[in-house]
C-alpha cells in the first residue's frame, strides 16, 4: 500500500458543520506530513467569513485557492491523474450536492467532482442534510440554530451516495478513518 501524500479539500457554502469539519483538518495536518490544497466555492469564501475563519483556514493552509470559474483555478487534471491522493468535499450544501446528483458542473466544485469522477481519484463527501427531521447546528455567534431537513435535500444525498467513485461521509470524524488515524 502507497502512503497517501496530497489530499485536496473542496469547501462550500455550508456553515453547518464548518467549524467541526475545519478543526479535524487542522489536526490531522497537524499529525500528519500531507499536503493539502484547499480551494473554495463563491459562497464558501463567503461562509468562512462569517464564522471568522478565513484568516486561519488561509494561515493554516497555505495552498489555498478560490473559485475564479468552474475549471479556475485548475484542479480537475491533477486530481484525474493521479496527483492528489483523494478529493474531499466537506461540508457540502444542498446545493452542491443537488448539482452534482444531476450532473451539473458549473462551478469549481462540482466540475471538480465531475472531472475527478471520471479517473480512479476517491471522493469524499460530506453532505450536510443527510437525515430527515430536524439538526442543531451552530451560528457564528455561538447560538444553536435547529434547522428542518428537506425531503428533496435528504434525497439528493441518498443518490449521492449511490454514485460510481463517491463515498458519501455522516460526519467530520470519519475524515480520520479516511486518513487512517
């Protein structure tokens, strides 16, 4: 068995688990000599603003880029070939899940599934509206927010997780079974 090297982490819009998916990431770089390349959606930017990570996450991670287009920066080709050892996408939106379950990629993200989908590079994906009911979650100011799982949202992730090279995560934590930690 090959030693895993390089992981890219695709961050979208969500701010449900952010926070706990961000502390993960640092420890296992913290505990481990991968490399990481962390690129955002528009709306990932924007959420990583508002939870007050966006300079740590940039302090952190220093091979960080942001989404200039659907295949800018290039990320696709290097994760098809082989480069990166495993694409992960956590947290996912309802969003970006839907788009990826009906093939749409017309954003760093989801053509970075899509293109990663085609070569034999493991994906990884946390979706964040996984279980029918209600969640707690936790604003940026510290208040737990409870927020109702849409049918369609839950749905979307079930077919995610039914897709060829997708593995579909429940929750920060198995990132480490992942990395074998």
């Amino acid at each position: 068995m090959v030693a895993m090297k390089r992981i890219a982490w695709g961050i979208t819009g969500s701010g449900d688990l952010i926070k706990e998916t961000y502390d993960v990431m640092v420890d296992i770089k913290n505990k481990t000599n991968l490399d990481f390349m962390v690129f955002l959606s528009k709306e990932g930017e924007t959420v990583l603003k508002w939870y007050r990570i966006w300079n740590d996450i940039q302090r952190d991670f220093t091979n960080f880029k942001t989404d200039a287009g659907p295949n800018s920066p290039f990320i696709a080709g290097p994760l098809q070939v082989g480069f990166y050892d495993l694409l992960l996408i956590a947290p996912a939106t309802a969003n970006t899940v839907a788009k990826i379950v009906n093939g749409i990629a017309d954003s760093l993200v989801t053509n970075t599934v899509s293109q990663t989908a085609k070569g034999d590079t493991p994906i990884y994906i946390l979706p964040v509206d996984q279980v029918k009911g209600t969640v707690k979650t936790t604003t940026p100011t510290g208040k737990t927010l409870e927020l109702k799982m849409r049918n369609v949202d839950v749905s979307n992730s079930v077919r995610l997780a039914q897709m060829e090279n997708i593995t579909v995560l429940k929750s920060p934590d198995e990132i480490y079974d992942i990395i074998k930690m």
